[in-house]
C-alpha cells in the first residue's frame, strides 16, 4: 500500500464510523506512525509502507473505531500552541481552555508591572498544560501546580522537563488547594463541572476513555468549585483574585456560589469570542 491509497482508505473508514474530522484524524495517524509532517504525507504520495507500518495503522485504526481519542492513542496533544505529552490518567486538555489562560497572563503582566514578583496555582493541573503554558508565557512568575493525581503528576514533571520550566513549576500532590505552601497571587483553575445528570450525553471518547475524576461535578457541576472555595483561607494574597473556567449556562450558579463565601467579591463573568461566558474572575 502507498501513503495515497492509506491516507484515502483510513479517512473512508474513519468517516464511514462517524468520527468528526476524519481526513484530519487520518493525517494524524499516518504521521504518527511514519515521523511525517502534514506537509511530507502530501508531497510524497507514492511512498511505499512497509508491512509492520500497514499493520501498526490497521491497529491504531481499530483502537480510533473503538472511539479512543486520537490524544491518547498519539500520546500527545496541542494547547496554546504548545505539544504536551498526555496519557489516559490526565484529562485532554481543550482548545476553550486557552482563553483562561489568555486572561490569567493578562491580569499576571498587569501586576508584574507594578515591580511585583508574584505566584500563581493551577488546581486540578491534569497534565499542566495551563500551568506550563503559564510559566513559559510569564518567565518570571512562580507557578504552583496541583492535583490530587499521582499519576497525572508524573505526566506533568515529563512535560516540566520538556519545555525547561521544572524549576519555576512547583508540582504539589493534595486535594486542590491543600498542599499550596504559601498564599498565592493568583488562583487559575479548570475543575470538573460537568452535572451527574449530563453524563448520558457525553460522547464515548470521554465517558469510556477520560479520567471521571476529571469530569465529575457532582449533583449541580459545582462540587469542586464549592471545595475550592471553602479552603481558600489564608490561600490567597492581599488584592489577589481567582479565575475559573465555568461551563455554558453556569454563570449566575457560579456567581451566586461565591458571593455565599465572600460577600465582598467583586465577580466579573468573561465571555469568549463565541460569546459564552467562560471565565469567572473574583477579586478579594
């Protein structure tokens, strides 16, 4: 089989399972499995595979149709334009979650102006996409990454490593804001707020494939952020401020939730390019 024929036969069948983006999947595991850029799987067509390479993607392709995420099947994925390595212990890191981090490095370089040093956590870090993404855009900012996972701790110091930012990413185990070993300026989290009633609607790559514990809210979605918020004593700094990724519709919820614990928050909801409010920011 030559790679045009492969790249065809795999996006058909991809297709025909009724997997999104296909073609795009397609690329992806023939490049994977061949070391070629986007670029080289079109520029050299007629390239032969060998039988082992035909018989690793007829097994990769097994494992997509089983519905397990491109991600995990890849060992990898891209977020803020960054390649982190990912395994089946850390939630997938998604493309909405960049717009947290776009505001968190926004409010981190206004402070850092005023001749502050300051020091932010990422609760719940998964893979510590947002804390890396964090440190290598604010090279001077102390970054505290947390998550109750061992094994997602293990994924985050491999990605530590890779991007040089292991010693300004401190990795602290404990259940969310427990093991934070000083007051911090700033608090940036993307907990779990997925309702126990919505999980019939999830599709089989997260329902079978992603870590619950990565997911679940609880009864409301807003478990982990009612934690949160009860440890948040002596956690933050004076005139530091908090931000959270919500789910669509959660908002007033989440507003409401805060100012029962910190009646003189002052709460700002942030909506994304698509209009969605998808971050909170709360000041105290």
């Amino acid at each position: 089989m030559i790679l045009r024929e492969a790249l065809q036969s795999t996006t058909q069948t991809l297709c025909k399972a009724g997997i999104a983006d296909a073609s795009i999947e397609a690329e992806l595991l023939l490049g994977h499995i061949l070391g070629m850029s986007k670029t080289q799987l079109y520029t050299e067509p007629e390239r032969s595979l060998t039988p082992m390479e035909a018989e690793h993607l007829s097994h990769l392709i097994r494992r997509r149709l089983d519905h397990e995420p491109a991600a995990y099947i890849l060992g990898h994925s891209e977020f803020y334009g960054i390649d982190f390595y990912i395994d089946c212990h850390t939630f997938i890191p998604r493309p909405e979650t960049e717009f947290l981090v776009e505001q968190a490095v926004e409010i981190a370089q206004s402070i850092s102006w005023r001749g502050k040093q300051i020091a932010i956590a990422d609760i719940g870090t998964g893979c510590g996409a947002i804390a890396i993404s964090l440190a290598l855009a604010l090279p001077h900012v102390k970054i505290y990454a947390t998550d109750v996972s061992a094994s997602a701790l293990e994924v985050v110091e491999v990605n530590c490593r890779r991007y040089g930012v292991n010693g300004r990413v401190q990795i602290l185990q404990g259940n969310l804001l427990e093991p934070l070993p000083q007051p911090v300026d700033m608090i940036v989290a993307n907990l779990p707020y997925i309702k126990d009633c919505e999980f019939g609607d999830l599709s089989p790559e997260i329902i079978n494939f992603e870590p619950t514990i990565a997911l679940a809210g609880g009864r409301d979605g807003l478990d982990k952020i009612r934690r949160m918020l009860e440890q948040m004593s002596g956690k933050l700094s004076y005139g530091a401020c908090f931000l959270l990724e919500i789910g669509q519709g959660q908002g007033r919820m989440v507003t409401s939730l805060i100012k029962s614990y910190f009646p003189q928050a002052s709460i700002k909801l942030i909506s994304d390019l698509g209009g969605i409010e998808r971050v909170v920011k709360a000041g105290l």
